[in-house]
C-alpha cells in the first residue's frame, strides 16, 4: 500500500464514528493543552521575577547583619549581629576594587501623616545618592535625595508612587509635606512606578536622607544592609570574596563565625530560576498523566475497532494484504488520532496560556520548543498505544476473521 492509499483508509475508517474518534482525542488534547499551558506560564513567571529582581539594580551584592546558616535561611543574632555594619564599613568598601557603587540603607516603619490629613504605615529607607544609580531608581518628578542633603541632615522625603497615591490621592505631592514620628518633613521628589521588585516594591517606599533617619528618626547608629554594585558582572565572585575578607579583617571577627553575610544577586536569580523549574516540571507531570489516559483512551478505541473490523481484516488478508500491510493501516489511524489531538491541544493550551497572561499579568508566550515538544509527544504516544491493536490485527487468522459474526 502506498502512502496515499493508507491516508484515504485512515480518514475513512476515523470518519465513519466521528464522536467517538473526537472523544478519544479528548484525553489527548487536554494533555498537550495543559503541558502547553503549564510550561508557557512558568516561563513566564521566571521571566517575569528575574525582571523584577533585576530591576531592583544590576550586579548586586547585599551586605547584611548576621550570619545565614547554611539550608536554614536563619540569621544568628549572636554577638550583636544586628547592629554589626556601620558607616564606617561604607568608606572601606568603597575602596575595593571593581565597585561601582555603595549604597548604605538603614530600614524601619513609620506611621506618615499627610498634610492633607491622609494617613499610611509604611518603610521608611534612610539612604545616600548612591541608591539611584546603585537600584535603578528614576525620578518622574522633584529631585532625588543629594550628598549635601545627607551631611546637612535635611528633613526632605523622595516618595514611591503608591506612597504618594495613599498620602495625597491624585495631586501633585512634590512642594507639599508629611509627618513622620512627629517630625515634619518636604517632598521633594516622586520616583517612576517600577511594580513590583522580587521581595520588596519601591512604589511602596519612602525615602530621606541616610543622616536623617539615623539621628533623627531611629537614632541608631548602624545600618540595616549595604549594597554593593558590582561594574562587571564577572566580577561579582571576585568582589564579592574581596568583601569578605575586608569585612572580616575590619570587624576582628573569626571567618567561620563573620556578623554578617552577603547575598549574591546571581545566586537570588538562580534559586529562584530552579524552584520556578522544579515547579513547572512538577505541574507538567502532573498534567502529563491525562496523558497516558487519553494513550489508554486510543489504544482501547483501537482494540474495539479491531474487533468491528474483524471481517474487514479477513476479506484484504484474503485477497493478498501482508500482516504489514495491516499493522501498518491501523497504526497509522492511531498516530493520526493523537497527531490531531497534539495540534487541537497546542491551540487549545496557548489559549490558555494566552488567558492567564492577561488576567495574572504574566508574558506567557508558547515557545516553539513546546510545539515540538507536543508534536513529539503525541506522535510517540499514538505509536506506543497503537502498536497493540495494530499488531493484533495483524496477526488475525485470515480464515477465522472471515467466519467472524
């Protein structure tokens, strides 16, 4: 038998019962549509979190207070860890080489009263002019916090734009001022909507000069983290052990002990790239298992139409058909059914893919490694549940399939 001849046997014999072929095909098409689906989202949720880590600065380093015990994610507070990095650290750091910027941080929360009688709770981030370039920080309007304002301890806010929409609703909050823990301070500027950024969100932010929030809102003399920004990403081991034995040596404190750690930018974008992975592959799998049961689903379809052809089997045995002849035919049909189902699927899971994007804000686009993926599946499916049915039709009895009732 030729190829078109198998192919015009094929659509006969599948359209004669078009329900149940597009039944049987059901299985199949959730399957593939849902793998589709699964695996698009979840390249779209890495996407999505590594631009917004990555937008929060590129190359980063963290320098924290206390020690993160390996596979606990627990900081010690052992030996007054919690106040173990100073200014004083900044000026050090700044001298290593391949640094770009330091940008020194010191965090707590603060009710803020508007003067427009509009109150929040919210973070207030003391900070210095590195923080800008340090984090990608963009003004839409006003001015960002100076050196000058820092060593003047100027009472000035620049606030994210979430801040500024609960502070002063829709008006323009620049010019206008808020009270924090009793002290009345000026807006100067608003920083750019960024959305938002891994664990924390500028829009949600507050922040003054670095001087200010030490001596006259905490009254601490320490910093909550430092952050490093590294010129090259290549760099970013190499500084990153230059750190470590700096602060070290600084604080007089034994390397396997150190009152602070640092967290990489890197090793954040990984961890989090592996357990989006390990959850896309997990999810996958489990949608894999329809599957198998729309495999089952084929190769019981198979088996029945075997049995309804039985006669049919005997008749093309009879007048000269190869055992091959007829393994081939029915194999054919089935890889068919689940080659159809794959391509129904792949429309029907970047539908669904295309409407979780819109609803949940995620880019998840089916690739095209996805289709093939499907295409490959489906075919492999449609060979190993057929394989059965076909080669026990091909093994009938030409004598016996003739007398069948």
């Amino acid at each position: 038998m030729n190829i078109n001849s198998i192919l015009q046997e094929t659509y006969t014999a599948l359209s004669a019962n078009k329900t149940r072929s597009v039944l049987t095909m059901l299985g199949i098409i959730i399957g593939i549509g849902s793998v589709i689906a699964i695996i698009s989202i979840g390249q779209g949720a890495s996407s999505s979190i590594t631009s917004s880590i990555e937008g929060l600065g590129s190359n980063l380093l963290t320098i924290i207070p206390g020690m993160i015990e390996p596979g606990r994610g627990q900081v010690s507070s052992g030996r007054g860890s919690a106040e173990s990095l100073k200014n004083s650290d900044v000026e050090t750091l700044e001298k290593i080489e391949g640094v770009a910027y330091v940008s020194p941080e010191l965090n707590s929360r603060f009710q803020v009263i508007a003067s427009s009688g509009n109150n929040t709770n919210t973070t207030i981030v003391g900070i210095k002019s590195e923080y800008k370039e340090s984090h990608n920080a963009y003004i839409s309007q006003g001015s960002f916090i100076t050196d000058a304002q820092v060593r003047s301890t100027s009472k000035v806010v620049v606030l994210g734009p979430n801040v500024a929409i609960d502070l002063f609703d829709e008006s323009d909050p620049v010019g206008q001022s808020v009270r924090i823990n009793g002290v009345n301070f000026k807006v100067i500027g608003l920083l750019e909507a960024k959305g938002g950024a891994g664990f924390a969100s500028l829009d949600d932010t507050i922040f003054v000069p670095l001087s200010t929030m030490q001596k006259v809102l905490t009254g601490a003399d320490y910093l909550s983290d430092i952050v490093v920004s590294v010129e090259n990403k290549d760099l970013m081991t190499q500084v990153q052990d230059e750190i470590t034995a700096t602060l070290i040596d600084k604080h007089r404190v034994d390397a396997e002990n150190p009152d602070f750690s640092i967290i990489s930018q890197a090793d954040i974008l990984g961890t989090l790239d592996q357990i989006t992975g390990i959850l896309t592959i997990f999810l996958a799998s489990i949608a894999g298992i329809s599957l198998v049961v729309g495999g089952i689903g084929i190769m019981n379809m198979m088996l029945t139409t075997v049995t309804e052809r039985t006669r049919e089997i005997g008749l093309r045995k009879a007048i000269g058909a190869r055992k091959r002849d007829i393994g081939i035919q029915f194999l054919t049909e089935s890889i068919i059914l689940t080659f159809t189902g794959g391509a129904v699927g792949i429309i029907f899971g970047w539908l669904l893919a295309t409407l979780v994007s819109a609803v949940a804000g995620i880019d998840a686009s089916v690739s095209f490694g996805s289709i093939i993926l499907a295409f490959s599946v489906s075919t492999i499916i449609g060979i190993l549940f057929g394989y059965y049915p076909a080669r026990r039709a091909a093994e009938l009895n030409p004598i016996e399939a003739l007398r069948y009732e």
